[in-house]
C-alpha cells in the first residue's frame, strides 16, 4: 500500500470508529430526552433517573472498562470495538421492553457493559493509525462523535417519544448499531502496535492493570490531569442529562422541541469545540507542549460563565444559547487529554491507559453528575418546587472552576514528565 493510500485509509477508519462513537453517544444519551416521558408512565424519582443515566451505568461501564482494555493491548482491537457495539445496540433496543424499574435498569447496565468496550480500543487504534503531531487531532475528531451523538439522539429521541412514544424510539435507535458492528468489522483492518511512534521498540512492553496505574500516578502531571476531567465531565453529564428536564419544567418546552434545540445546540457546538480544542493544541502546543493541557483550563473557565447564564437567565432563547456555549466549551478538553496521556505510555499501554482515565472520569463525572443533581433536586424540591432543579444544576458552576485549577497544575508539570 503507498503513502496515498495509507493515508486515505487511516481517515476511512478514524470516520468508521467515529461513527461507532456516534451510536455511542446516541444510545447512552437517548434515555436522557426520553425521562420526563419514562419518569411519568414508570414513576420515577429524580434520584431513580440520575441512578438510571449515571451511576448504575456508570459502575460497570468504568470497572469491566479495565479489563477489556486488558484484553484489547494484547488481541485485536477491531474485534472487540465490533462485539461492543452490536451489544450495547441490541441492550439500548431492550430498554423499549421494560415494564419497571428494575428492568429498565438492567437494559442500561447491559448498555454499560457494552460500552465498556469502545473507547480504550478505539483511541488506541487511533493513535497507531496517526503520529504524535497529528493525534489531539484525530483523537478530538474522534471525540466529536460524543456531540453528533447527542445531537441524534435528542432529535431522533424528541421526535420518536411525541409521536410514537419512548418504546418504540429505544428500538428504533438501537436496532441500526447492530447492522453497523457488523459493516465495521468486515471493513475495518487492525494496526501494527506502535507503528506510527518515533521510538517503536517500547510497544512490546506490556503491563497489567496496576503496573500502568503505578506508572500513569508516577508521574507528575497525570493525577492532577485524571481528576481535572473527572471534574470537568460531573458538569458535562450535569449539564447534558438534565438539561431537558430543565427546559421541560422551568421553560415549558415539548419534548419534540426540546430534541430539536438541544440537539443542534449541544451537538454542533460540542462537536465543533471538541474538534477546535484538537486544531488549537497540535497547532500551537508543538513548541510548548502546556498549551495542551491550558487550552482546556481556559475553555473550562469560560464554560463556567455560560453555564450560570443559562441557569438563571429567564429568557428561553437566550439560556439555550448559554447552555449550547457552555457545551461546546466543556468539550474542548477531551482529545487533547487523551493525547498528553498516551505520550506518557508506551504504545502497548495505550488501551489501558485510557480506560484507567476513563474509569476515573466516567466513575466521578458520568457516576455522580446526574446521580447528586437528582438527589440535590430530590431534596430541594418540597421548599423549591420545579425551581429545585435550577438550583441543583448550580453547583456545574463551582466545580468548573476546581476543573480548571486543576487543568493549569497538570499543564505546568507536563514538560518534566515528557523530558522523562
């Protein structure tokens, strides 16, 4: 294969897993659109939502995360990407069947077992496929797919629930991931471990699940890093998983309406900041390898400023507006931590490393966001009222500001890790 091909190749399967990751998001994020519909008919509590969207899945998505991730640095990456996504995608079309509680959160805890199974393969395939300078880029492409996801999912999700109900549209979104996993893995080539790297002779090196986590908080910048995301994804899912119901209750939005604002909202402009975040660190970070990690604790901050607009500010219009910049500014942190990460590693760490990262942020942010926003609300809503919620979002605003303090430590102790 010659250089032009390699290269037309390489961006075949970075557009193949990014779509993965689109079904991803697609069905991680579609019960979120459909929880005022669920939470009525089921009976819901806000806390029951928030264990439903964020802990419960949460738990195993993060723990079995590892040992996939395991299983990925040592066998073929392309196949449990493929196994991954035909599982999750036939678990998303199952929750349409549950009659309770109970069942739906068995749906979702399959969801998350499925998904535990995509991103660590998924990165580490990328960044064999593209060379250093090239990767906070291709990684942040990569990463828009979280933003098309959720971009699909509230429209799709929004339009399906008004019109032929919750069920119907879990089966509807989840059904075409199965057809896709299979189109993937007839398509899609495994790379050569540590192919694209200048010292290639590491990627033999390997490592259990506690030697790459002794190496990763071994070095300086990498705890501060973990939990900078952990804290700047508790405001993510805080933010995206409840968002609806804010516009439902405090806005009065239908749920068609809603899928359509939030959709275009938080999906093209998390796309486009995650995506920006990648442009602006390989552009800029190659004579000052900080930027990689400052670059997000400036988006960070100003995220924190949105957010607080679209909070309090009464008018409809313009706290949408707030909400989508405060989106697209929350998403600029993501590619470019992934790729600090994996040049702390060898290449036959790559897998595990990002599921130790993932296991960190997924456990705090996508476990707790939704859960202490549910709970927050839960207990406020007696004195508050519909206000409650309002209220218990707030708290997105402070633990930005922690995220971002925590952003500038890891980026002013990255240059002695990478001359180590």
């Amino acid at each position: 294969m010659n250089n032009s091909s390699r290269n037309s190749y390489r961006y075949f399967v970075l557009t193949m897993l990014t779509l993965v990751y689109i079904f991803n998001f697609i069905d991680r994020q579609l019960l979120v659109i459909l929880q005022e519909s669920i939470k009525k008919e089921l009976k819901l509590s806000d806390t029951q939502l928030g264990m439903l969207s964020g802990f419960t899945f949460a738990i195993f998505y993060v723990t079995l995360g590892l040992p996939i991730a395991r299983l990925a640095d040592k066998t073929s990456r392309r196949n449990i990407v493929a196994a991954s996504l035909g599982l999750w995608s036939l678990m998303t079309a199952l929750s349409g069947r549950a009659q309770n509680f109970l069942q739906l959160l068995l749906a979702r805890i399959g969801v998350g077992v499925g998904e535990a199974g995509g991103s660590p393969p998924a990165h580490a395939m990328i960044s064999d496929y593209f060379p250093p300078e090239k990767r906070s880029t291709a990684l942040s492409v990569y990463s828009s797919g979280i933003y098309f996801g959720i971009m699909i999912g509230f429209l799709m999700g929004g339009y399906l629930n008004q019109t032929l109900g919750w069920r119907t549209a879990f089966f509807a979104l989840g059904i075409p991931g199965v057809l896709f996993s299979l189109l993937f893995y007839f398509t899609v080539k495994e790379p050569l471990r540590g192919s694209t790297d200048v010292n290639a002779q590491k990627a033999d090196e390997s490592g259990s699940v506690l030697s790459v986590f002794r190496k990763l908080f071994s070095t300086n910048s990498f705890p501060y890093l973990s939990f900078a995301t952990a804290l700047n994804v508790f405001c993510i899912y805080g933010l995206s998983n409840w968002s609806p119901s804010f516009l439902s209750r405090l806005h009065h939005m239908k749920s068609t309406e809603i899928g359509i604002v939030l959709g275009l909202f938080f999906g093209i402009g998390g796309a486009f900041g995650t995506f920006f975040s990648g442009y602006l660190t390989d552009r800029y970070g190659k004579n000052d390898k900080r930027l990689y990690l400052r670059i997000p604790a400036v988006s960070v901050v100003l995220a924190s400023l949105f957010a607080l607009g679209g909070l309090f500010i009464q008018q409809t219009v313009v706290s949408i507006v707030c909400l989508g910049i405060c989106a697209s500014l929350q998403g600029m942190y993501l590619g470019p931590s992934i790729a600090v990460a994996h040049s702390l590693v060898p290449a036959s760490m790559r897998a595990m490393t990002s599921a130790i990262l993932f296991f960190i942020l997924n456990l705090i942010g996508l476990g707790l966001g939704p859960l202490v926003i549910g709970f927050i609300s839960d207990k406020l809503a007696p004195s508050l009222q519909n206000e409650s919620l309002r209220w218990a979002m707030s708290i997105i605003v402070v633990i930005e500001l922690f995220s971002a303090v925590l952003f500038f430590i890891a980026a002013k102790k990255l240059p002695l890790d990478l001359k180590a």
